[in-house]
C-alpha cells in the first residue's frame, strides 16, 4: 500500500498485489476534491516508480478500461466477462441480469445529460 501525503494530511492511496514481475493497482483511491489537480497524478506516477524500482516489470491498472488509465499507459489487453451459472438461479441471473439488464442500465446511465448524473449520483452513493 502507498499513500500520498501533504501537511499532515492524506491525498491518495493505492492497494496494490504483486505477482511474477507485474504490479497490480487493485485499489487507488484519492480525495475528490482533488481529482482536477495534480495529486492523484502525482500519486500514481509515484506508485508506477516505485514498482519498476523494485524490481517490477509491468504495472497493471486492471479493468475497467477509462480515458485516465490509457493516458497512463503503454499497451493495453482487451479482456471479456464470462459466467458459468452453477444452477438455474445463476442462469436466470447470468441472462438477465449481466447480459440484458446491466448493460442495458449502463448504457441509459452514461447517456444521461449532466443535470441528471448530478441528482443521480447522491442517490447511488456517488
């Protein structure tokens, strides 16, 4: 785990895991109000040097794909989600839900004007 740190208070942190040679950011996390200025920036850049100085070589953001991610990388690997229900609740489940509603719901929100995502997003817990 890393963090950053200034004047005696936390700006951002990072969990991460480390396997054969690869740095995994599992978790990064930074104050909100900061997102537009460069301490999550500097953070990670941090994180990223850290890793190669000891002894890591490669750092991966791990899906979901997001502009910020690309900006900060070399390559990419397109990866897929696969199920296997166990039972017919997890069936039901898998069709309906991952491959139907979810998508569906994911798509409706990121299509959403500003205003709306503003008064959604106290309410999803955003």
């Amino acid at each position: 785990m890393t963090r950053l740190a200034a004047g005696g208070r936390d700006l951002a942190w990072e969990i991460g895991l480390r396997a054969g040679g690869t740095h995994f950011a599992f978790i990064t996390s930074h104050v909100n109000a900061l997102t537009d200025y460069s301490a999550p920036r500097l953070h990670m850049d941090a994180s990223q040097r850290l890793a190669l100085a000891d002894g890591m070589d490669r750092f991966d953001l791990l899906v979901p794909f997001d502009p910020y991610k690309e900006s900060w990388s070399s390559d990419a690997v397109f990866v897929h989600d696969y199920h296997l229900p166990l039972n017919l609740a997890g069936h039901l489940y898998g069709r309906v839900y991952l491959e139907g509603l979810r998508p569906l719901l994911r798509d409706i929100y990121y299509r959403l004007p500003p205003r709306i995502l503003r008064l959604l997003k106290p309410l999803l817990g955003h």
